[in-house]
C-alpha cells in the first residue's frame, strides 16, 4: 500500500489504485488542490473531473476525484455537510450524475466541508451494473484519505523584515 | 676554505671512513618503498576486481563466455538483461507501486499492475550524461516505436538526492515524471540509466537492466511484448492516438456511419431539450458551484 502527500491531503492509496494530488498553475486564475484516484493508468493532462480518463475506464474501473473548492465556499448551503460522507451504497450511483454521460458507467457527488476546507468527492464507476462489486471499492478509498486543516497565514507570521 | 674528505687517525695512518649506517639506511628506504608499491598495487587489483564483478553482475563480465549466436551483440558491447525470463528461470517478482513528488512538488503514484500493457520503468538522473539520451528519447514513446499502449515512466531519486529544478528542466510534461527515493531501494536500482519492465496483466517485472542505447531499448520492449502470452484480451479501451487532422477525419467517419451528415440539426443544439428530448434537466456539472464556474477546466 502506498502512500502519496501534498497540499494538505493524504492518501494511502488500495491495492490497484494509483493517483495524484496537484495543485493547477496559478495562471489559471485561483487555484486550489485536486486529488484524482483510479484503477486504471490515469494520464497526466486529464480534466479535475476526468475528462480524458473515463473514456478509458474499463468496466471493473473506478475513477474518484476529490476537489477543494475557495474558502469564500465554506458555510455556504452546498457545503453545510459536515465530513466526507462515511460510505456509498449501490444506490448514491447514478448514470445522470456523470459530467459526461458515457454508456454503462455511473457516478456520485458529494459536497463537503472538512478540516475547514470545502471538498466536493466525485466518483465514477465503470459500470453502473456491476455497482455491488465497484461500490465497495470507492468506500475504501474514501476512507484512505485524511485531510489536514490549512493554517491560513497571517500577516504576522509571514517572514519580515524589521 | 675545503674539508677533507680523509683525515688522518690519531696514530697518524690515513684510515677508511665507516660505510655501514649509509646502507642500512639504503636497505631501509627501499624496504620502504617496496612496500608502499605493495600496497598501490594491492589496492589497483582490489578494485580492479570490484569493476569485474560489477560488470559480470550487469552481465557483461570480461571472459565471459558469449552465447552461441549471439556474436553479433560484440558490436555494441551493452549490458543487456532487459527482457523476459527465460522459461524456468526465477520470477524477477512483483513490482510496487511507485509514489513520490513530481518536479513541480505535487504527489504522484503510478500502479503498474493494473492494466493488459507494458509498463516502461526509466530509472534515471538529472546530472548523469549516458542518461541524457533516454530523457529524450523516453519523453516522446511515439519516435521509439513502442508496442502499443506501452506507459512510460521515468523515476529520479526523491528531493533528498536530486535537484527538482533539473528535473523539471528535462521533463517535457508527455510521460509522468516521479521523484522517489524510495521507488529506486524497492526496485533495487544499481546506477542509472537502469529499466525495469512490468507485465501489467501480473503485476511482475518481466525484465530489468541497462541498455547502451536508446534503439537497443526499444528493440528489448518490442521483443518483450512479442514474448507476452498471446491471445490476450484487452480489458479497457486504448488512449486515442490520432490527432489533429486525422482525429476529425474518424470524427466525421463516425458521424456518417450514425447517418449524421453535416448540417445536421442535432450538431447545433439551442436548448436542452435538443441535446435531452425526453430526459430530466441536466444536473449542475461539477465545478458549478451556486451557478458559476469555480474551476476552468473539467
């Protein structure tokens, strides 16, 4: 089992899932870490939600991604949910969540706030009928990864010159 | 004012001086450097012998019988294992996820057991200069002419041990690039460049070693995926390899066939309903956070 750190998210990853945790260039505006998960070879230039990497996805594959949003998020509606969601049942999965409908696989999204940081977790499966056996393996990646608070910096604690 | 060489004695006979310490100080500087040669030439044969069993560990011993017809590889004088076992030979053994940092300072784990393909393991360094070759060519598999679906990946030692603004400086962004100290101690890496390759299908390194060039490595990759069980099925959909103007050539192939020429109403959707004429509204797409984008690219 491996284990893989940055930007104040941790994961040790299940056997047959690799992933990445990256934070996009600042050029793109404001940016703020992504976590991307599969048991399939992810490819490096992939969309935050998988675009790019779904179509790949055989049906025994899962696809998750974990995506921090802005702080102005936190305490807004959509992120009232306190925690990540403990476990998925076959039937939090839905072909019409997908952000690109693709023929057989499903998916779900949740919208959290932990560790004072918004989070939304997006799953796909590679088939929504083979749910019973895929839907296991998101909630043991769910609970591989820990979230550490970020210590949001203060004037004062930034380096100065007297 | 000149000093005698001979004086006479005190009876007043000329005598011979004493030569006796003028040799036993000979005998012992030669004594001396004798044996300081001794040592240097000890030392020269001790690490003489290291280079030759290093050499016959990477498998090129000198003395080493060569294999009948196998005459051939004296042109290019490369320690060569990368490759499959032979039959009966000991598993190289499975190989480990491989996780560390990127250039850029984001976490990285590439599983190389879970796919039908081969997986390319480029274990190489910023400042070695046979390396310079391979970060070329590793960065661009389409030149090389690897079997298709081959994944490429090269590994440097972790942050501890390189210099991420070299790194980065040689990574081109088209292969995944790790930084991991720990990926060289689990595949037991001697020096670079070294390369293992991993049977996705088993999770098992089927060959590992070094290659003096960047075409002899290929030619080992191809011939490693020829020795691969055949009749093999493929589990997931390959990466689309066209581009550019050959990817809208396929586009519009399809297209046709699906009896969609151009022009076609359903290509210019104006409302939902054109896209989902009898289906619910489209859910809020990720990223979509009180109705406006949050995040530029999905």
């Amino acid at each position: 089992m491996s284990s893989i750190v940055a930007h104040g998210i941790a994961a040790r990853l299940p056997d047959g899932f690799e992933g990445r945790i990256f934070v996009r260039p600042r050029a793109l505006g404001a940016t703020y870490p992504v976590a991307q998960f599969g048991t399939f070879p992810l490819p490096d230039d992939i969309g935050d939600f998988g675009s790019g990497a779904v179509t790949l996805m055989g049906p025994d594959d899962v696809f998750a991604t974990l995506f921090e949003y802005g702080p102005e998020s936190v305490g807004t509606a959509l992120f009232a949910r306190q925690g990540r969601p403990p476990a998925f049942s076959p039937d939090d999965f839905s072909p019409i969540v997908l952000r690109r409908g693709l023929v057989g696989q499903s998916g779900t999204q949740w919208f959290f706030t932990e560790a004072g940081r918004p989070f939304s977790f997006y799953a796909v499966l590679g088939s929504h009928q083979r749910r019973e056996l895929l839907v296991p393996r998101v909630n043991t990646l769910v609970t591989s990864f820990a979230l550490i608070p970020v210590t949001p910096v203060t004037p004062g604690a930034r380096p100065q010159w007297n | 004012m000149t000093v005698p060489l001979r004086a006479p004695g005190p009876d007043g006979y000329w005598v011979e001086p004493e030569e006796g310490g003028d040799v036993i100080a000979l005998v012992v500087v030669s004594t001396f450097v004798v044996l300081v040669f001794s040592i240097l030439v000890t030392g020269l044969l001790r690490s003489h012998a290291d280079i030759l069993r290093s050499l016959h560990e990477l498998g090129v011993g000198v003395g080493d019988p060569i294999p009948a017809g196998d005459q051939g590889s004296l042109a290019s004088p490369a320690p060569v294992t990368l490759g499959p076992t032979a039959a009966g030979a000991p598993a190289l053994g499975p190989a480990p996820t491989v996780a560390g940092v990127t250039p850029a300072g984001d976490a990285r784990a590439i599983a190389v057991g879970n796919g039908d393909h081969l997986t390319l393991l480029g274990f190489l360094s910023s400042g070695c200069a046979t390396c310079a070759p391979f970060w070329e060519a590793l960065q661009a598999p389409r030149s090389l002419e690897l079997p298709g679906g081959t994944r490429v990946v090269i590994v440097t030692k972790g942050q501890d041990r390189e210099a991420p603004g070299e790194v980065q400086a040689r990574a081109t962004g088209h292969v995944p690039v790790v930084m991991s100290t720990d990926a060289w101690v689990d595949y037991q890496v001697p020096g670079s460049p070294f390369f293992v390759l991993v049977d996705g299908t088993t999770g098992h390194k089927v060959g590992q070693g070094v290659a003096s060039t960047v075409g002899q490595l290929a030619e080992l990759v191809r011939r490693a995926e020829h020795d691969r069980t055949p009749g093999r099925t493929q589990r997931r959909p390959q990466p689309a390899t066209l581009g550019g103007p050959a990817r809208e050539a396929a586009a519009d192939d399809v297209l046709r066939g699906a009896g969609i020429l151009p022009g076609d109403p359903s290509l210019y959707p104006r409302t939902l309903e054109d896209v989902f004429p009898s289906g619910p509204a489209a859910p809020e797409a990720p990223g979509i956070v009180n109705g406006r984008s949050v995040r530029t690219k999905s």
